[in-house]
C-alpha cells in the first residue's frame, strides 16, 4: 500500500513539473511574440540598427535572403542552377499541356534529343552571330545588376555592413538574440531587383484579334518565361503592343520609345502582312530600333514568305550597321507544326488521349482549317461573338506553339548568358565585369550612332523631299520624340502624354473623350482655343468580362467647331520621360505628322486630308508659320512651310505648336484626325 502511495506521490510530482514547464513555455513563447510584434512596430519607425546588434542581425538577414529567394543569388553557380531547375518544370509544363507522345513529336528535336528552342532566334548574320552575342550581354548585364544591387545592401543596411557575413545555422536564432527592449526585426525582401521587357510590335495576328488578350503569343510566352527570370531575381515582362492595320514605319518606327516603352529590352517585329513588299519599313524600324536609349535587340518574328529573303537582307545592313538584329528561324515553327498530330478521322476516345494543346490543332494536314479543327479553333468558353475571328486570324493554340518557343529560346539563353558570366569572374568583381559589358555596350551604341547611313536607305522618299534637302540620318539617326495618341502605348499609360495621374496598362489610364462627344464641341472665336482633343471611337472597343484586343487608334481630333485648335509638343512630361539630358533635345525642327488610317482606305464623309490643305479648306500652322505643303511618306507626311522643311522651336520654350482650322461644311461636320506628330 505504501508502495502504491509513493508511485501516486511520484506521479503527482512530474504532472506538475510538466505543468510547470508547459506554462513557462507558453509564457516563453507569448512573450517572444509580443516582442516580435513590438519589434515589427519599432522597425517601422528606426531605419537603422544599433551597432551592437549587427552581428546577429547580418546572419539572420543573410538566411532570410537565402529563404526567400531559394539560394545566393551573389553565387553565379546558383543561378545557372536554379534556371536549369526551372527549365525543367517548364518541360514538365509542356509534356502536360500536349500530352506525352505530342511532345514528343512536336517539342523533341529528332538529331539533338533535346527540346526545340535551344537557337530557334537567329542573328541575322548567322556566321558572326554578333546580334546573338549582344543580346546575351543585355542579360548578363540584367543578372550581374542583381547581384550588385544585394551586394550594395549588403554593405549598409540599417547602418550594418553585412558584407562578411555567411550563412550561418544559427542564424535562424538571430532574431530571438535582437528580441530586446529595442529591437529591430529583419526588412521585407523584394522579389525583383531587374526587370527584363519583351514589347511586341505588329499587325492583328500578333496582337491576338480574335482571341482572348491573355491567349496571345507574347501572353505564353511571358507566363512560360517568368519564372526562370523570377528565379534570379529578374521580372519578365511581356508587353503585347500589337495594333490592328499597322505597318511598322514610318509611324511606329519613329515612336519606339513612345510606344513600347523605353525600357524595353526585345522589340519585335511582325509586320508582315502589312508591310508587304516595302522591305524599307523593315530596314528603318530596326535602324530606330538602334536608336533607343535602351539598347534593345530587334526580333523578327513570322517572316516565311515570298518576302523573306528581301527582310533578312534588310535585317543584315541593319545588323552590320550595329543593331542587334535576329529573327525566329520558320524552318522550326515548321517542325512543330510537322509533328502535330492529325486528328481528322480518329475516334474521339483517341482524340481525347490528345494533350489540349495538339488536340484539334491539325486536320487533313491543314493547321485549324479542315473540320474538326475548324470549328475548335477558338476558345469560345468567354465571350463567343467577340470580333476578328477570321481565317487570316491564328487561334489560341497556334499562339501558345510560338509563344511556347520564344519562351524555350529565352530560358535556354539566359542559361548559356549565366554559364558564360560564371567562367568570366576569375578575380574580378561583379562591378568590374559589369563596367567591362556597360563600356562595350555604350561603345556599340555611340558607334552606330554616329554611322553614316547609306542613300540607299532613303530611297523610300520622294524626289520632292530631296531637293526641299531633307538629310537621309534625320530619319534614321536623329534623336525622335513623338507625340502619339494611339493605343497600347506606355505614353499614355504611364500619364506622360496626357500629364495626367491617371495611370495603368489598359485600364485607369487618362482615354479621352469620345468621338461624338468631340464633335459637338462648340467654337470659340480667336486664334487662342483649347489643345485638339484626345479622342476615341467607342464602336472600336468591345465588351466582354476580360480583354479581348487592348488596340485602338485613339488620335487628337480638330472640328470645323472648334475654331482654331493647338496641339504643343512636346510636352514637359516627354521630354523628362525621352530627353531628361542636358541638350539631348536638339532637333533639326522636322515635323513629322501621321494622320489616321482609315480601315481599308475608306474614310468616312467629312474627313479632311491633305488634298484638303491644297483647295484651302484646311489650315495647318507650325509655331505661327503657315504650312504650305504636306509631302507623303505612306501614311505620314513631312510639314513644309514657307522656311522650307527645318523649323525652329519657339524661343520663350524651345517647343513647337500645331494648330488646325478647318472650313465649315454645308450639311456634315468636318474633321481631321492625326494620330502621331514627331519632332526630328
């Protein structure tokens, strides 16, 4: 019985011993959290960390760094690692969306075994490959301004320099060590420290028409693509600035920077149904391509065709001139294609063993013609009678093929640029390779810039602008500043075309008034009226619960009653966003204005032109001179006033001033709308 006593007594005790210690961890632990909160509060309002408590507080941010991001971003090793770990999953992506045996026969190169995409985008001199080689720079430079930028923080960060600090195991404790009256916890990590963009310039196909907007080439490939670059620290971006019946020059050529942004890293090219036989456009969207400030490579895209030989060689002076100029090979887009299955004629239990990415995409050899592929051409779960869903129109899965690819290009030479930066370092830091790239870099820049440019470049204008003597590098070297309303454009997006605050890509952004309401605008008399208006068409815009296309040619619009009506340009936003430098704006005062492109040459009653400026019905100014003449460039055309073709800027600014009248109609309203004025 005493026996039985002493074990309950023994029992009794280690219940309350494991009460005790329960209460004191609970204690413990509430406690560390209610510093941990207190902690979060005085890290808001101390920006630095006492001296003391940087040898706990650099190890623990050093472990949150590594947490966060997977690795050491600082490790090139690392990098090429964790892209090739991505790589992967993007494989596993497209076995999934094809099925295995698609995969096979449409994505597995049959002499490589490897995955297509490896060089699916070549230089346009293939031999030297220089344009290749150039855009590999552009990411090493992106990847090696990462690691400078955590380098940087490293060294001071809440007054700590963490520049010696490793990853330590018990660094994880080194927010229990700072847990004081006065801590500071560990700042929040950004995911992004560079972003690379890919700006998509083009026709209807590549803008999507007929599609859902995020059904888009450039919409796969930024989603396929995203993560390898998320992986290191780099965001991708893919900016479809595709627009309906849109060649590319001299318009979009000359507002590069207005238009798709002047951060972009890719510009691509897919013109083709447009441009036609003009193989000048070609040759001057990618010579302006090498006039932005940004450096960016030129990508053609879709150029199979009757045409192509003539676009490459354009490309190649282009190229050998100093622009980075490559172009997707068609010989594998037709590989893919070649290995789609054909579905016509199987039973359905076999169609349905199909990944939905090959299912239904060929029949009778035929890519979304033939039935049943026609009719599964689209994605017709949102928004069925949307517009544009035509034969010349490719559907969803033709799209996600080259997106798919250009996103396999992309990843497989971010790869090759990082396995390349790792062999580079040896001795020398981050910052000293990257100076090293930088000069390089700004060395070809200042080369091309001051090229000669070849007359025969010019041979699009007409003998009318050459003897008015108008100089062939104006076009293609001047430095260009465009006033343009059309749409997508990061001009108008980022408010700097309006001076607006409303801002947004597609949506919250400044659109202007509606083009009924414009017309109705009441004339004033004088010569000191209001700026044109900034005008939309809304039988132009579609509705449905997500975007369908996001182009549209906005344009400034002047009335026969409005009086007088101005437009300045450019304005003080523009010039910071595309001449911030000191003497960076110096035109030679050619003015360059576009008018808007009617759908297949048709414009509506009432629409003055240039023939308009001729009979005296229409009156153009610039800067109070009277213009005489409106010399044609295809849809643009170059201002002549009594001074010739060269005008100077207004002396209290520095800037220009358009203004329009228009005479006043018997029975309809008279307008002209102009889409783009660019200073040269």
């Amino acid at each position: 019985m005493g026996k039985t006593n002493g074990t309950l007594s023994n029992s009794r005790w280690l219940f309350l011993l494991l009460l005790f210690l329960s209460i004191f961890l609970f204690l413990f632990l509430k406690e560390e959290e209610t510093a941990l909160d207190r902690n979060e509060e005085i890290g808001k309002k101390e920006a630095r960390i006492p001296q003391d408590q940087c040898a706990a507080f650099c190890p623990a941010r050093q472990d949150q760094l590594i947490k966060h991001h997977g690795g050491d971003l600082i490790d090139t090793n690392y990098l090429v690692k964790t892209v090739e770990k991505e790589r992967d999953n993007f494989h596993k992506m497209l076995k999934e969306k094809y099925g295995e045996e698609s995969f096979k026969s449409m994505w597995i190169d049959k002499e490589t075994n490897q995955v297509v995409g490896n060089r699916a985008i070549f230089s346009a001199n293939m031999e030297s490959d220089v344009s290749y080689k150039k855009l590999k720079r552009k990411l090493q430079l992106k990847a090696l301004r990462v690691q400078i930028a955590l380098m940087e923080d490293k060294k001071n960060i809440g007054g700590c320099d963490c520049t010696e600090t490793s990853v330590s195991s018990s660094s994880r404790r080194g927010r229990r060590i700072l847990n004081s009256e006065k801590t500071i916890v560990l700042p929040e990590v950004s995911d992004y420290f560079e972003r690379f963009v890919w700006s998509t310039g083009g026709h209807s196909a590549a803008a999507a028409h007929g599609n859902l907007f995020n059904e888009s080439y450039t919409s796969y490939l930024e989603s396929s693509a995203k993560d390898a670059f998320r992986a290191i620290g780099i965001e991708f971006i893919g900016r479809n600035y595709a627009m309906g019946g849109m060649d590319s020059a001299p318009q979009l050529a000359l507002c590069n920077e207005a238009v798709y942004g002047v951060d972009a890293d890719v510009i691509s090219w897919d013109f083709g149904m447009t441009d036609g036989q003009a193989h000048w456009k070609t040759n001057l969207y990618a010579n302006r391509i090498g006039m932005h400030k940004n450096r960016p490579a030129h990508v053609s895209l879709n150029m199979a065709g009757r045409q192509m030989k003539g676009r490459v060689l354009e490309l190649q002076k282009a190229e050998s001139d100093g622009v980075p100029s490559l172009y997707l090979k068609p010989e594998i887009q037709d590989k893919i294609t070649e290995g789609v299955p054909d579905v016509y004629g199987m039973k359905p239990d076999d169609v349905a063993k199909i990944g939905p990415f090959a299912r239904y995409y060929k029949c009778k050899d035929a890519v979304e013609k033939e039935e049943p592929c026609g009719n599964m051409k689209w994605n017709d779960n949102v928004c069925p009678k949307r517009k544009f869903k035509t034969s010349w129109h490719p559907g969803w899965r033709v799209h996600a093929s080259t997106g798919f690819l250009m996103a396999s290009f992309m990843i497989e030479t971010l790869i090759e640029s990082l396995k390349e930066l790792e062999g580079n370092y040896g001795s020398k830091t981050a910052r000293e390779i990257y100076d090293e790239l930088k000069a390089e870099e700004d060395s070809d820049y200042a080369a091309f810039s001051n090229t000669k440019v070849s007359d025969e470049y010019f041979n699009f204008v007409s003998e009318e602008l050459v003897k008015e003597g108008l100089k062939t590098n104006i076009f293609f070297r001047n430095k260009a500043i465009c006033k343009t309303a059309l749409l997508p454009a990061q001009t108008r997006y980022l408010g700097i075309l309006t001076e607006s605050e409303l801002k947004g890509e597609f949506k919250g952004f400044d659109k202007g008034m509606e083009m009924q309401n414009a017309l109705k605008t009441p004339a004033t008399e004088g010569k000191d009226n209001p700026s044109m208006a900034l005008v939309y068409n809304k039988e132009e815009y579609q509705t449905c619960e997500v975007d369908l296309n996001v182009d549209h040619k906005n344009y400034f619009l002047a009335s026969d009653q409005s009086g007088w009506a101005s437009l300045k340009f450019p304005n003080d936003a523009e010039i910071a966003a595309y001449a911030p430098e000191k003497g960076e704006f110096n035109p030679d005062g050619v003015i360059v204005l576009c008018l808007y492109k009617c759908d297949w040459g048709k414009c509506p009653p009432g629409e003055f032109r240039e023939e308009e400026l001729k009979n005296g019905k229409l009156k153009l100014e610039i800067n109070g001179n009277a213009v005489t003449d409106m010399i044609k460039i295809d849809q643009c055309f170059v201002l002549k006033t009594k001074d010739g073709l060269y005008h100077k800027p207004k002396q209290d600014n520095g800037r220009y001033e358009l203004r329009v009248w228009l005479e006043k109609q018997i029975g309809e309203t008279s307008f002209i709308r102009i889409t783009s004025l660019i200073v040269l």
